[in-house]
C-alpha cells in the first residue's frame, strides 16, 4: 500500500485538483490521483466551492493559503491565545523566570497545546517592542532588568585553531607515572581587566615551578619567553611540555625547535589533565590575588615568590623541596 503524502499541499497539486475539478471528477478520485487523504482534497475544495456557480482556482487559492501561513506564523502564541498570555504575565509578576513558567506550564497543562510554549518565545514577546510601555514592564519583572537583549554568542568551533598540535592521547604512558624528570605543565595567569599575564610551568616531578614575566599575551611572545626561560634549565630537564588549548601557545613549534621539548595538549575544558599545573596557579594566587594588574610587579617579585615556592617542603615528595629534587636528579649519575 501506498502510503499517503502529508504536509501542505504544493500548487502542482492544486493544479491537479482545477483540472480534475473541471472534468467533474470526484473529490474522491481526486484524492487517489494526487495521492491525499480525501478530507485534504474536501477540506481544499469547500474553502472554495460551495455552489455550482463556484469555480477553483489552483493559483489563487495557493496564494491564499501562502499568505495565511506566513500570518499565522507572524502572530506569537502570547498574543493570540489569551488565557495563556495571563498566565506569563501572573508568572512574570511572581518574579518566575521565562525557563519556569514555560517549565510550569507543561507541569500544570500536559495535554493542552495552547497552555505550552518554550522560554525562547517568551523572551522574543517580551522583548519585540523594547521601547512600547507594556514591554518596558514586562522587562521590569525580569531577573536582570536589561532593557535589551544581547544576541545570542556564536558557539565555539570545535576544531583547533592550533596547528600541528600533538593530543595529551599520544603522550607516552611512563610520563604519567612521574618517574622521570623534565616532563612540565604550562599555562597563563590573566591579570586585572584582562589586561595583563604571566607564564606558568611547573615540572611534574619535582613541583618545581617557573614564574615568566610577559610583556603581551600573544603567541610571539611566550614562545620567546618560554624558550629564553627552559634554555636556562640543564637539557635533563627539557623532555616534554603539557599545555591547555589557549591560542597563545600557537606557536609551540617555535618552542619545541627553539628547546628540543615535545608539546602536548590538553583536552579541552580538562583542567585536570594538568593537575599540577593549576594546584601550583592556586599557591601563585596566595602572593598575587586575582585582580592584581601583573603589569605592576617587578621582576624581582616573580622571582622572590618562585624561590618561596621552589624552597617550600612539599609533602606529596616526601617533604623534600622542588629545588632539592632538582639538585639531586641533575647529580644523579644515570642522566650521564
């Protein structure tokens, strides 16, 4: 069996309908022959022809049925149906949220199509006429009362913006197991309003801990940084580098020619994959809270916390310092 077409019907249809009308077919032949339920095929016809002296017009009646459409599709729920516009307008004055009420209202009114509508609807009535008095009220019973909406943010792509970058995935299995040293977790603090940054890498043996001054946040700059930093370090402690997706390490090719370290990067939003990393950005916050402008700290600062932090007993390695750890892996005779 042939299964019936649904939807609106499409003007080669009510052509076929004028043609057949005309030779005095049937509304039931007319509904075999364009494949539609025979009530589509009345309900179509005696819109139109309700005497003899009637006559179907397949054009216009498409133009009709277009236009009819697009108005009812113009006119908002809020709008037409009463009884559910009262409903928003109680909900609004109770301080509910658009997401409530239209949360409430498929708990109070599961089967009734007219008592349902989505919060987006109801923020696009709230907010057609902006400047209209009734919806410079409807906005004051608002949570935050802004007078205009802001378009919604396009959603972050999910492809890198970062090339040739190398996923945490593919980094091997002994570097987790903290063995071996010269394996380090990198990342930016921001400073105050944005405006300002410092580099962070920590190595994930030790705990030892680089603080880098920055003059921008930019690409080019931390990988001069960052370079100039690690190649002051013994090439023992120059394996390998874990990273999050910031934009700013767009050059971590740069990096890795400029040091010999392979660079890995996180997942996306798994801040744990770099642990240690951010515990250490925790201390850092200790001596330079968030809102403090990085760009007003002296060298000597950075300097001053990252001695207070490499000298610091640790008790995660047996209570020893990060600095020490370092002496003693530099002196141990199996990196020669």
């Amino acid at each position: 069996m042939v299964r019936k077409k649904t939807g609106r019907l499409t003007l080669k249809e009510r052509i076929q309908i004028e043609t057949l009308l005309t030779e005095k077919k049937n509304k039931s032949y007319i509904a075999i022959t364009i494949n539609r339920a025979r009530s589509t095929v009345t309900r179509e016809v005696n819109k139109w022809v309700q005497t003899d002296r009637d006559k179907y017009s397949a054009e216009l009646a498409h133009w009709c049925a277009k236009d009819d459409y697009l108005n009812k599709r113009n006119i908002d729920k809020i709008s037409k149906y009463p009884r559910l516009r009262i409903y928003v307008y109680r909900g609004l004055l109770s301080q509910w949220t658009p997401e409530q009420i239209a949360g409430r209202l498929k708990e109070e009114f599961p089967n009734d199509p007219i008592m349902s509508i989505s919060h987006e609807s109801i923020y696009r009535y709230i907010y057609a006429k902006p400047q209209a008095s009734l919806n410079k009220k409807l906005i004051k019973l608002l949570v935050r009362k802004k007078t205009r909406r802001r378009p919604s943010k396009k959603r972050r792509r999910t492809g890198s913006k970062i090339l040739n970058q190398v996923s945490i995935d593919l980094r091997p299995e002994h570097i987790n197991l903290r063995n071996e040293i010269g394996h380090w977790e990198g990342d930016l603090m921001i400073g105050k309003d944005q405006k300002s940054a410092i580099g962070t890498i920590v190595e994930r043996k030790s705990r030892y801990t680089l603080i880098i001054k920055l003059k921008a946040r930019n690409s080019k700059e931390i990988a001069k940084m960052f370079s100039k930093e690690l190649n002051k370090l013994d090439p023992i402690f120059k394996k390998s580098m874990t990273y999050d997706n910031g934009i700013e390490m767009a050059r971590h090719e740069t990096i890795t020619k400029k040091t010999g370290m392979k660079i890995y990067f996180a997942h996306p939003y798994s801040s744990w994959e770099r642990g240690t990393n951010e515990n250490t950005n925790g201390l850092i916050r200790r001596y330079l809270p968030k809102g403090t402008d990085f760009n007003k700290i002296d060298l000597n600062t950075f300097i001053e916390i990252q001695e207070k932090l490499n000298n610091r007993p640790r008790k995660i390695i047996g209570f020893k310092t990060p600095n020490e750890v370092m002496i003693k892996e530099q002196s141990c005779p199996k990196h020669f």
